[in-house]
C-alpha cells in the first residue's frame, strides 16, 4: 500500500529517521513513509526538494526539520482538510501573528497573509505532490526561500491554500536554506521580488501592515514572557529565603 504522507527530512541519519517515523504514526494512522533528503555541497535546497519529491510515493508531501520531529494533530488536520476541500492544494501551519490555539475549521490564506509572514522562519506545510508536478518544482537556482517562492507562485496562479494554526512553528530553516543572520538573506528575498514583482505592487499595503501585526503580536508575547520570568524569579527567591530559615 502507497503511503498518504511523504515526511521528507535534511540529511539525519537511520535512527533520527526512524525517530521522527516513530512519533509521526501516534499522531495518525495513516501509511506514511519518511524519507532523508541528503545535501550535497553544491547542490541548491530548491534541488534537494525536487530530488526527495521525486522519490515519495505518497499522495501528500510536508517538510520537517530534523531537530524538531511532529509532536501535533496538525499533518491528521492538514491530511484531512486536503481530503475534503479538493479546491485546496496546500495547508500550512502558521502565517498569521503568533498562535495561540488552534483554528477549525481552516481559514483560506489570503496572498496578504503569504506575503507578510516572517519570510526565513520555517513553517511546516502540506502539500498534494501533484501540485509540485503542476507547478515545475521548487526554483533550483534561488539559495534561500525556495519555500516561500513556491507557495507564492502557487497562489499567483490560482491555487488556493489554507492555514490551521498549531504551534508546530520552529524558527530553524528546513535544510541548508538561509537563516536570519545569513549575509545572502536580502539578496535572495530580492530575486524573490524580482520574481514576483506585480503580486507585491498589488499587494504592499496589506503586506506591509500584516507585517506591523507580526511585529505587535511577537512584542506582546516577549512582554509576557519577561513578566513570567520576573514572577518565577521572584518566586525562587522567596523559596529559597525560607529554605534559608529551616
């Protein structure tokens, strides 16, 4: 039996693999099979996706980082959601602020939302293989953000994709793709622009105030967690005070 869920992992070993295969099948009971996609030097991330793609089998693909294997409903709620809305191609966990619970039923993504989101942060993402066969692949020639490319080339002609918001977010990218401190980050966000240059001119109000929503949500979030740290700060040294006195 072919499985439902092609997981595709960056250069780990058999017993990573066989790690990550072992948490994903207590999240579903679907067939799934894990597969490594391992990096050459000189190989471009957007070559080592289409090269692991090409050898799944399974009817649905997702991209995860090694360092963080599946430990959410979110792969059985994407699965799910692909199955019964044929119209939608892909389902991501995360774009819009920081989640704090989950949202069912899915909301559509809106190009405004693909565009605004925190662009080298990585973000866990079904997909029907079919729709890396309809769209040529993920582009072989960027070195970062091949990811991003890919979903905005999706919706810039016509597919639709949908958000389930689970905190599976990890802020590593997926395989050898640049980070925030990489020197070549705005090179490649900017061939990403010249790639989509009327989407973003249509587009850069929602975008940039999407953005300015982000950034409000992840300072909301810091001052909360500064606040907790203060508290248990405050706590422990009340503890230990009356170990003290014992």
């Amino acid at each position: 039996m072919d499985p439902s869920l092609s997981i595709v992992l960056h250069g780990v070993g058999e017993s990573e693999r066989d790690h990550c295969a072992r948490r994903a099948r207590r999240l579903t009971a679907r067939p799934l099979e894990v597969l490594v996609a391992e990096p050459a030097s000189s190989d471009p991330p957007g070559r080592l996706r289409n090269r692991a793609i090409a050898a799944a089998r399974g009817r649905f693909v997702v991209f995860l980082d090694d360092h963080e294997p599946p430990d959410s409903s979110f792969l059985e709620h994407a699965m799910r959601t692909l199955e019964r809305e044929s119209a939608i191609e892909f389902v991501a966990a995360w774009h819009d602020g920081v989640p704090q619970g989950r949202d069912r039923p899915f909301k559509l993504l809106r190009i405004a939302d693909l565009l605004a989101r925190p662009w080298f942060a990585f973000t866990p993402t079904v997909f029907r293989r079919e729709l890396w066969v309809k769209l040529g692949g993920f582009d072989e020639e960027l070195l970062g953000l091949e990811d991003l490319e890919f979903w905005i080339r999706a919706v810039s002609v016509g597919m639709t994709g949908a958000v389930i918001e689970e905190p599976v977010f990890s802020g590593r990218p997926w395989g050898n793709s640049i980070g925030y401190d990489d020197p070549n980050a705005e090179r490649e966000a900017r061939r990403v622009f010249d790639r989509h240059t009327q989407l973003f001119q249509a587009h850069w109000e929602e975008t940039v105030l999407g953005k300015e929503r982000i950034v409000r949500e992840l300072m909301r979030i810091r001052t909360e967690l500064q606040q907790r740290a203060i508290a248990l700060h405050d706590e422990e040294r009340r503890i230990s005070e009356l170990l003290g006195r014992e």
